[in-house]
C-alpha cells in the first residue's frame, strides 16, 4: 500500500544518499523501498541547458547535417563516374 512520505523526509534521505549512505541501508531504516529512493534519485537529475548552449548544439547540428548531405553527394558522383 502507497503512504505518502512527507517532502521534508525525502529531501532528508536523497541528502544522506549524496553524503554515501547507501539507499538499502536508509530504506530499511525509514520504513520504505529501495526502489523509492532510486526513484527519487532518478527524478532528482534532471540535465539542465542553457538557452545559449541549446542555440549553440542546434547550430552545430545543422552544420553537421550539411557536411554530410555534401558527402554524401560527392559519394555518390564518385559512384556515378566510376571512382573508387
């Protein structure tokens, strides 16, 4: 059966998981799964990116998609004209 865990309690396990503590050893001693704890762990990392790098890694992205097309272009008139 689910019980709600209070935020204050689970913001106090996912800090004594960063300090070591092992998730088995904190879920024992609070009365809750494991599996909660590395649920909360997974959820506790979120990527974050700026605006910046995103215009950044999207501009690098369609550059790369344009070498590419170019390759593949002058691959395929070196197969056309019989170079190997």
């Amino acid at each position: 059966m689910f019980k709600p865990i209070a935020k204050e309690i689970k913001e106090e396990i996912l800090q004594k998981v960063k300090e070591g503590k092992k998730a088995p050893d904190l879920a024992t001693q609070y009365g809750i799964s494991d599996k909660t704890i590395y649920g909360w762990l997974g959820a506790s990392i979120k990527p974050t990116i700026t605006f910046m790098e995103y215009s950044k890694l999207k501009r690098e992205n369609e550059e790369l998609k344009r070498i590419i097309g170019i390759m593949a272009l002058d691959l395929a008139h070196e197969k056309k004209r019989g170079v190997h």
